[in-house]
C-alpha cells in the first residue's frame, strides 16, 4: 500500500509543477500589466493607463473585433460536418457501394 500512496503523491507533485509551469507566466503577465513602468523589471506602481491607451487605439479594437468574429465563427463552422461524416461508417459496415462524393 505504500507504494500506492508514494506514486498518488508524485502523480500529484507532478500535476501541480505542470500547472504552475502552464500557468504561472499568464498570471505574472496578468499582474505586471498593471505596472506603471514601461519595463517589467520593477514594480513601479499600479495604473490602467496601459489599458485606456488599449482602448484609444482604433487598430487594436478593429483587431480585437476581428478575433472575436473568427472565434464566434469557428466552432459552427466546424461543427457542421458531423453528422454526415457519421454516416461513413454505416456504409462501409454495410457493405454496399458509396455512390455519394461526401463518403468517399
């Protein structure tokens, strides 16, 4: 039984390093971009002027607008051909000859 719990308890220490690894620069960025310096050496004080001049920007937004339209888009556009790739497979188990171009 011992080992069972060693191996839970490196699985877990493990898990943890791999999501501090994944996560912990986003949430370094997340907090330095609060920053009053221009260099994220230093804590220099908090501030949104980063953010208002984000906002000022009308090529950031045009940008911004633009992603949010192709990931509003993606996941209908994707999810479209699944049903008729479902019925590949009963005509293949079938046996019988496929006559229609989306099949083959």
């Amino acid at each position: 039984m011992k080992s069972g719990r060693g191996v839970r308890r490196l699985l877990a220490a493990h898990t943890v390093l791999v999501y501090l690894f994944l996560y912990a620069p986003i949430a370094i960025l997340m907090v330095f971009s609060f920053n009053a310096a221009r260099q994220t050496a230093f804590w220099q004080g908090f501030t949104l002027d980063w953010y208002r001049r984000l906002l000022d920007d009308g090529l950031l937004l045009r940008a911004l607008r633009t992603s949010l339209e192709v990931a509003g888009k993606s996941p209908s556009s994707s999810a479209r051909p699944l049903p008729w790739r479902s019925l590949i497979p009963r005509f293949a188990a079938s046996g019988r000859r496929r006559r229609c171009s989306i099949c083959q």
